[in-house]
C-alpha cells in the first residue's frame, strides 16, 4: 500500500465516512427537491401584499422576491387572472400565445406581423391594447402590450405598464407598485 493510504488512521477514517455520508444525502435531498420541483414546473407562487388607499385614492402594493431571485406579479387583465415576470428590460408588457389566448386575445398567424427584439434573438409579435392592467391595488388602463409568437418561456410585465406608475422601489426583498 502506498504511505497515503496508509495514514487513513481512525479520526481520518472517521471524518471520510462522515463526508461521504453528507455528499450522498445533499445528493438524495437534491434528488427529492428535483422530484417536487422539476425545472419545467411552474413559476414561483407570488406573495403580493396591497396597502390601504390614502386620502387621495392611491394605495400601493408590494411584492416578494421569488425563491429563483425574480419579481412575480399576480396580475388581472380585464378581471382575467395572468402570471408576470416583472421585467425593467422589457420596452412593453410581454405575452405568450397561451396566456394571450386565456385573456381572450384571439389572434390569427397574420396578426404577428412586427418582428421585435428579445433576449433570445428576434421573433414575431402582435401587438395588442389591454384594456386595463392590475396588479393587487394598481390599476393602469389602456396598456400597450405584444404577444410573442415563439420563444417567450413566460409573460413579462413590462415599462408600458410599469412606467405608467408614479413610481417602483425594490428593496432586498420585496418590490413595492405605487400608483
């Protein structure tokens, strides 16, 4: 045996069965959360929470950081329910056709007639007019959005709505809508 192998005495023995044993349950426990939570599950659940309204008829809402670090918004369109990724990056609010389809934006291929820039390289999009967008206790109307024909993973929520706040603020964990 080599003079390496040989030093594996009792408390070095003892600490590498220790170490082995820690890697294999971090591997058995990323396993299980992998089994609950596969990476094409869906997106983080939302935590939004609406401040009363002042005097003035503002109120404001604020939303949670989600466990993969992003802003989530439970948002309604039109009193239809959508999930948004709240996106600084992006010029408009973003639809897929799945939730375009289930706010009632029923389009035909030749309404993608704009070819847009996204993260992903160029695709085409339609552009549509929601007629108001809420998230918790904000409410913007008429709201220019497009729905992406390919290639969008999720909706995005947008500067055409965001920018039409009197404000946002992130903290550390949370993202606070003011009207």
């Amino acid at each position: 045996m080599s003079e390496a192998c040989m030093r594996l005495g009792g408390s070095n023995l003892a600490a590498a069965v220790m170490a082995a044993g820690s890697a294999f349950t971090a591997a058995w426990w990323l396993n299980q959360l992998e089994a609950v939570s596969p990476a094409h599950a869906a997106v983080p659940v939302v935590v939004q929470q609406d401040w009363p309204r002042d005097a003035a008829g503002g109120g404001a809402t604020q939303i949670l950081r989600g466990p993969d670090g992003h802003w989530w918004a439970d948002a309604m369109v039109d009193g239809r329910a959508v999930h948004l990724m709240v996106d600084t990056g992006a010029t408009v609010v973003a639809l897929t056709p799945e939730d375009a389809h289930r706010l009632g934006l029923d389009l035909s291929p030749a309404d993608f007639s704009d070819e847009i820039r996204t993260a992903a390289g160029p695709a085409r999009a339609a552009r549509v007019r929601l007629p108001s967008l809420s998230v918790g206790a904000v409410r913007v109307a008429d709201v220019d959005a497009v729905v992406v024909e390919n290639g969008l993973p999720h909706s995005l929520l947008g500067m055409s709505w965001l920018g039409r706040l009197s404000g946002f603020e992130a903290s550390a964990d949370a993202l606070t809508l003011r009207p």
